[in-house]
C-alpha cells in the first residue's frame, strides 16, 4: 500500500522557520523524484520544489529560492523540505508528490500538512 506521510506543520511567526518531513512507502522511493506543492485557500495547487530521483538536482519556485531547500534521505525513505524566512504568504497545505523517474503518469500524493505564518 502506497502512502507519503506529511509531517512538521504549524504555526509559525514571520521570519520563523520549519521543517516538514514526508515517508514514503510502499513503492520504491529511489526511483521516483519527489515535490512539495502547495495549495493556498482560493488558489491553484503550485510547485514549490522539486527533487530528482538520482542527482539530486532540484528546481524552486521563484517565489521561494533562496529561503527553501530540500533534499531527500533514500536510506529513510524520506523528502524534507527546510523553509526558512518564512512569509504570510507562505501560508497554505504542503502537499507531497512522488512521481516516477520514466512514467509520468504513475504518482502519489500525499494528504498534506497546513502551514501557518502569522503574529
């Protein structure tokens, strides 16, 4: 059974900081590039970094280069996604995705973690 568990939500002054965590199982991590989205209220579900199945080369939204990084233990299972300088405006649900090397069409997603950035 397939399922990415997100982690390390909450709520978070400005220029704070967090650490969301997703496990995966069920499928075999090693082979699948992994992405944290992002789905504000009102707003389009948007990419906020991607991480390659092997490489480990990553993409970033314009939004957050810079302030996010993530990066990928293969050992664990396991995507992190660091966000530092946090802004209101990064308030939203961070969803994980894991999405096949060679076949676009075989992903998961996970059921996500609410970020809040507010005094």
């Amino acid at each position: 059974q397939v399922q990415l568990v997100e982690s390390g939500g909450g709520q978070v002054q400005p220029g704070g900081s967090l650490r969301l965590s997703c496990a995966a199982s069920g499928f075999t991590f090693s082979s699948y590039a992994m992405s944290w989205y992002r789905q504000a209220p009102g707003k389009e579900r948007e990419l906020v970094a991607r991480i390659a199945s092997v490489g480990g080369s990553t993409n970033y939204a314009d939004s957050v280069k810079g302030r996010f990084t993530i990066s990928r233990d293969n050992a664990k299972n396991t995507v992190y996604l660091q966000m530092n300088s946090l802004k209101p405006e990064d308030t939203a649900v961070y969803l994980c995705n894991a999405n096949h090397w060679a076949i676009p069409t075989r992903f998961y997603w996970g059921q996500g973690t609410q970020v809040t950035v507010s005094s």
